[in-house]
C-alpha cells in the first residue's frame, strides 16, 4: 500500500507537485521523511506537515474486513475461468485481490489462456464476465489480436456474432508491449492511472520470467541477489495492484530443469522413478522468493502430443487437482467429465505429489523445493 501515488490521497496537486520535484510521489516515500524535512520539501508550517503525514498515513492503510464481510462478497471475489471444474476447485475461479501463476512448459498454453482470460474478463456480468477492461502486457511479443477475436467468436459464437461487440471487446484489451526488466518494472509502477483509465478488471503479465532470464546470467557474481530484488520490487508492486484496485492479477512463468540433483522425497517409492527420471526434476522459474510471493499457482504441462493437464498446485482453498485439456479453437477445453472429485485425493501429501511429464523429468510441486535458477 506504500507504493500508493500520492496523486490518489487527496494531496493537493499543488503540494504533490512541489514534492515530485524532489523525487517525493508515493506514500512511502512522504512516510520515510521527517516532519522537518517534509516542511522543508513542500513549503509546509510544521502543524500542515503534520497533517499531511496523517493524511497520506490514513491513505495508505490497508482496510480492516471481518472473515463476514469476505464470505458475503465471496462470489465477487472470484473470477470465473468458465471452465466449470477448476472454478468449482478454486471455489469460484481466480481469486480478486492475489496473484495466479500460471506456469509450463513453451508451447503448452499459457499465453492461449491469458488470452482467453481477456475475452472473459470484457464480457458483462450476466454471463460471468467482469464487464471490465483488462491490462495485458506482454513480454514476449506472443500477444495475438487474432487469436483473440478467434477465440471470442469460437467461444460465444452468438454474443460475437454482432460485429459491434467484437469491436468494443477488442478496444478493451490493453496491450503494453514491455521487452525488458525494466521497462516491465517501470510500467508497473505507472500502472495505477492506467487501471483506472482503462477501467481495468484483469492485470496480465505475459511472462514475468522471459525478460528476467534473458537478461540475468545468475551464474555471475551478484547477479542473483539483484535478480530476486527486481523480482521483489515487482511482486510488491503486483500485490499492492491487485489489493488496491480488488483485482485478479495473471502472471505467466517457465519452468526450470535441476540436471543432476536428486529429489528428497520420502513419500515416493524409489522403485517407480525410472533411471532417466532419477537425476534431474523441474520446477516453476525464478527461485523461491517469487514462489513464495504469488498465491496460485497453476502448473500446465503436457499429457500427450494432444492433451495436456492443469494442475492446481497452490491454493490457499483448493486441494492438489488435476484436469485434462486440450486447446481449441475457442480457447482451452477441459476434457471428458473432469469432475473435480474424480481428480482429488491422488496422493497423501499434494505438496510432494510426483507428476510423470513427457520430457522424462519430474515436477515437484512442493512450494519449499530449493530453486536457484
Ligand atoms: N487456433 C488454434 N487452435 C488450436 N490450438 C492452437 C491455436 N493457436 C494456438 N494453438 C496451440 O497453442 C500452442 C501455443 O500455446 P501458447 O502460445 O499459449 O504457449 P505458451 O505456453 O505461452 O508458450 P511459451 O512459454 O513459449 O510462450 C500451440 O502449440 C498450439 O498447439
């Protein structure tokens, strides 16, 4: 909540900016300077630096809700997926207010189903929409604007079939082509007008590792400890995002393979993890202060040449889960009758699950596995 402009308090602009002047534009930033300087700063009598701290205090505190209020507005807290077996797992869909990884390997549907999540999120609300705008900045340059149209005529042939409602569906996707860490960084901290101008429902960040691995050799001398602080700075920043304005936040990750390391887990019977399998296992990118920081974690993965899986792998209210999908020209499908019961109770400990991939290699889904890729 630190990271509040100070534009949006109620700060005179007058005041905001002779503060921009000296670098002085969020809360934090008025927070961290003595009643003295900020005088000094904004031309202020000492009672009005006092007033503006508790002003801009006030601004920026997080608001106390009672477990009630959440459980009255719980259908509005989530964002429908309008696949009905992972929104019944996740109680409704993708939580408002947190983060969701979405994490794979290339080519497995990841960005198919940000793009999905576009269209879903535009529709109106009879309809499980967000009758919103949605913010999508892309990493990769991997957003199509064809494939969104596509999709949405696939999906909802008859809603799309006025070419009218394609048009405004479109207009409503905001595309931010970002191609480096800080450039990504940058536009996030701008975010907050851009949220409110595109009256932004859904925050998509296609993918926050491409970026970050291309430009980090983490192999080099403190390259790693400035990598888990941009990733910190962004995390902070995406959560204050999806708090501030109740949000679902969509983040796009890889996965890395560990070559050669051994997964300790006691709960496998060693016997069934073939040789090729028994030296190397992969898991979500970016090490374990950014998997510490997103609140859902969605590992997609291959089946088959056709088929592929969601695995709910994180959730604060959804046990470890498996579905079957595959994509479409409408988007993704789930496949057969992935009832959520028919997919629960696979193993004793979801944390430790094994799941077989094609590539030979193991995912561990445990949220403490040591990742220093
Ligand atoms: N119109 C379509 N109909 C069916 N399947 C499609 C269509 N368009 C794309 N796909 C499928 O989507 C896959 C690409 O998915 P996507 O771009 O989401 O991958 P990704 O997980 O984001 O990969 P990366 O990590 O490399 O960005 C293709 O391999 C293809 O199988």
């Amino acid at each position: 909540m630190g990271s509040k402009k100070l534009r949006r308090t109620g700060v005179s602009a007058d005041i905001c900016e002779r503060l921009k002047r000296h670098q002085v534009e969020t809360c934090q930033d008025v927070l961290s300077v003595t009643p003295v300087e900020l005088m000094r700063l904004a031309g202020l009598s000492y009672p009005a630096a006092l007033d503006l701290l508790r002003l801009v205090s006030k601004a920026c505190v997080p608001a106390v809700s009672t477990a009630w209020d959440l459980w009255r507005k719980k259908g509005e807290l989530c964002f429908s997926t309008s696949l009905p077996a992972l929104d019944r797992l996740l109680q409704g869909g993708l939580p408002h207010g947190a983060l969701t990884e979405v994490t794979g390997p290339s080519g497995c549907g990841k960005t198919q189903l940000c793009i999905m999540l576009s269209v879903l999120a535009t529709l109106p609300r009879t309809m499980g929409g967000l009758d919103s705008g949605v913010i999508y900045i892309d990493t990769e340059s991997a957003f199509s604007a064809e494939r969104l149209i596509e999709m949405a005529q696939a999906r909802f042939p008859e809603f799309f079939s006025a070419k009218e409602r394609l048009l405004e569906m479109a207009s409503r996707v905001h595309l931010f082509r970002e191609l480096t860490c800080q450039d990504v960084l940058n536009r996030l901290e701008r975010l907050e007008e851009d949220i409110i101008a595109c009256r932004a429902g859904l925050l998509i960040l296609d993918s926050v590792a491409s970026v970050v691995r291309k430009e980090f050799d983490t192999s080099l001398p403190g390259n790693l400890t400035y990598r888990s602080n941009l990733l910190g700075q962004e995390a902070a920043v995406l959560k204050y995002l999806s708090q501030e304005f109740c949000i679902p936040v969509v983040l796009t990750n890889q996965i890395t393979t560990h070559v050669g390391e051994k997964v300790h887990c006691p709960q496998w019977n060693q016997a069934d993890v073939p040789a090729e399998e028994d030296s190397g296992f992969v898991t979500a990118a970016l090490g374990n202060t950014w998997s510490h920081s997103v609140n859902t974690r969605l590992i997609v993965q291959y089946e088959d040449t056709e088929r592929r899986q969601i695995v709910i792998a994180k959730s604060p209210v959804a046990p470890f889960a498996v579905l079957s999908y595959t994509i479409q020209r409408e988007g993704i499908r789930l496949e057969g009758n992935a009832s959520p019961e028919s997919v629960l109770n696979q193993g004793t400990d979801p944390g430790l699950q094994p799941i077989r991939v094609r590539t030979g290699f193991i995912y561990n889904l445990s949220q403490a596995t040591p990742s220093t890729c």
